[in-house]
C-alpha cells in the first residue's frame, strides 16, 4: 500500500538497499520482494534533491525521521480495517488506485488482476456499497469493467495533459461533455483535480466554477475531487474551511480527497445556516 510506484521519498530504502536504485537514481516497489519490503521503515514524504537532506515536503506533519512504521500489503490492509469494523460496529470503505498500470503491464505485473485477486481473497470482490477502484487510465477501468468483470464502482481519475500520466487518454476531451459521455460508459464518476472545478475569483472576490460538476451530474456520475490540504491552498483560498465550503456547498461534489479528514467530517457535522 503505497501512493507511489517509488520507495526513496517515503521509506528508508536508500539506506538499507544502496546499490538497488535504477539508473535515474529511483527505487521501484517492483525491484523488490515483499520481505525485503518489510525491512523498510516508512516516514514523511520527503524532498528528493541531489542530498537526499531528508527535509519533509509537508514541514508541518509528522517528523519526518523513518518511525516504526511499516509498508502494509494490500491484504493486511484489509484485514486491519475489517478488524476494527467487526469490534466497532463498522463498515468502512475502500478507495483503490490502481496506479501507473501501463508501466506495470510493462514491467509484466497486471495491476487489475493483482488488485481483484486481493479483493476476492478478503471477500471484499462483491461489494459495491463499500469498495471504489480507481485510475488515471480508461483502458485499465474499461478492463475492470468488460473483460474482468468487476462488479464495483469504478473512477475515472482527470489528471492535466501537461502531467505526462501513464496514459494515453487525453483528459481535457474527458472534462468535455462528449468525454464525460464517454466515461458514463464504463465508470460511475470521476475524480478531477480541484482545479479543474475551482477556477478561481473574480477581482470583486466572486468564486468562479466550471461547469464540471454539473455536467457529470447530468450523466448520474459522482464528482470526487482530488487532493485537499489544509498546508497546501489555493493562492486565493484564505483557509481549508472555506475551499470546503466552496466545492462541497457551491459546487456540490459528491466527496472528495483529503489528507485532513478529521477536519472534512468536523465541517460536514456543522449545521448549514441558510
């Protein structure tokens, strides 16, 4: 269970395995096993410069000195969370990004077999209620949907051209009705980048947004944005509270995600004055 397809910006892995970076000086998850996996010690993402200074990318977080934290596997992750349910009268959901499967397929691992394996193992292939996968990759979620038929909702993730994703896809057709259409097709919402909702405020400080929401909506597709951060706002957004404001009660997105959760589901209890 990583964000990344590295290990050097969240664990110890350039100390404990040196010599094992591939030639651009990164060190790929797929380079090793799982028990060498299990040597490593997770921290706060830290900045890769040429030093490797170990200085937190988020300074205000968690020290960034590896901890005794480990990197879970998908599986364990699983049976942590259905532990905790069980003993608290739970049910908690799960969002799976299946993440650079074009660069694995590449590499000769299929992420969206890999993944469904886990969840039928776990016993968590069938529910829909409480399981999302997700991807910046259509293919991959078209697999998903028509050749592996996986019975759960599936997220088109929106990135921006510019990012060179893993992924042939053109993501400013899919922001476009024809390609939002198109997702319909397969997917039951996507997950764009706040930008691409959140376009900013007039001079009079009059929020503007797209139309994106509303042109999901009209395909019954969800709208789950990507990614709020209290340490990391808008240039025009004077605090975390009021871009919450802005995407969940202006622009009415359906969720979203967040490094501060604690802090969204303190905004949602509050009563809305009218």
């Amino acid at each position: 269970v990583l964000h990344d397809i590295h290990l050097d910006s969240t664990t110890n892995v350039a100390q404990c395995f040196p010599d094992r970076g591939r030639s651009n000086g990164r060190f790929y998850a797929i380079d090793f096993d799982l028990q060498e996996i299990r040597q490593l010690r997770v921290h706060e993402r830290t900045q890769l410069d040429t030093e490797r200074n170990g200085l937190a990318v988020f300074s205000g977080r968690f020290p960034a000195q590896p901890a005794l934290f480990q990197v879970p596997t998908l599986a364990e992750e699983i049976i942590m969370l259905a532990g905790l349910d069980h003993s608290r009268g739970r049910k908690t959901g799960l969002y799976i990004e299946l993440k650079s499967p074009n660069w694995h397929r590449q590499e000769g691992l299929d992420l969206s077999a890999a993944v469904l394996s886990v969840l039928h193992q776990t016993g968590y292939w069938n529910r829909p209620e409480q399981v999302f996968l997700q991807c910046f990759d259509d293919l991959t979620l078209r697999q998903l949907r028509c050749d592996l038929q996986a019975p759960l909702p599936l997220i088109q993730l929106i990135g921006d051209n510019s990012w060179g994703e893993d992924s042939e896809v053109d993501y400013n057709y899919l922001r476009t009705s024809e390609g939002l259409s198109y997702i319909a097709s397969y997917a039951q919402g996507i997950g764009p980048f706040v930008p691409h909702i959140y376009l900013g405020k007039t001079k009079a400080g009059i929020v503007q947004l797209s139309e994106l929401v509303t042109l999901a909506h009209a395909r019954d597709l969800l709208v789950h944005p990507y990614t709020l951060r209290r340490d990391e706002l808008p240039h025009d957004v004077d605090s975390f509270t009021e871009l919450l404001d802005i995407l969940i009660q202006q622009a009415g997105v359906d969720g979203l995600f967040t490094d501060f959760p604690d802090m969204v589901v303190d905004f949602l209890r509050k009563p809305i004055i009218a």
